[in-house]
C-alpha cells in the first residue's frame, strides 16, 4: 500500500513537472525555455528529487565549511595546518 501511495506520488509529480515546463517553453522569455529544456533532459532524477523524502543538506553544508577553510588558509600554510583547521571545525 506504501508502494502504491508513493508510485502516485511521484506519477502527479512528474505530470506536474511536465505541464510547468510545457508552460515554459511556451514562454518567450529565453532564459526559461533554456531551463525548461534543462529539466526535461533530466526528469527522472528531478521528479526522485521533488518526491522523495531525502536531503543532501547535511553534506553539502559540510562541503561548504570545508570550502570556507580552505578559502581563508590560501597561501598561509601547509597541509597539516589546514588539516588541524578543518579537524578543529569539525569538532567546534
């Protein structure tokens, strides 16, 4: 019953995704047709990612943070010190 449940979920998902994008590329504005066409060139992976319930936030918050050190450390030190500054964040 679950299954059911989750098959019609992502059945009205992608029929949704495909009326909005129909209306985008019916618009005139270039920039949407453009990202319309994007969307459509990758629908399943788009309709997984508006029906499922999982998140990639965790790890893209922790790549951001890793990104930020590492922006600051550029060109003042070695790996190890950055690897304490990172060490360091990950446990604050």
């Amino acid at each position: 019953m679950l299954r059911d449940k989750e098959q019609r979920s992502e059945e009205q998902t992608h029929s949704r995704l495909k009326e909005r994008t129909e209306q985008a590329k019916a618009s005139e504005i270039a920039e949407l047709k453009a990202f319309a066409v994007k969307l459509l060139q990758d629908t399943d992976a788009v309709v997984a990612a508006m029906a499922m319930p999982y998140s990639q936030g965790q790890t893209e918050g922790g790549v951001n943070k890793l990104k930020l050190i590492k922006r600051q450390m550029y060109g003042r030190g070695k790996s190890d010190l950055l690897r304490q500054r990172v060490l360091y964040a990950s446990a604050a």
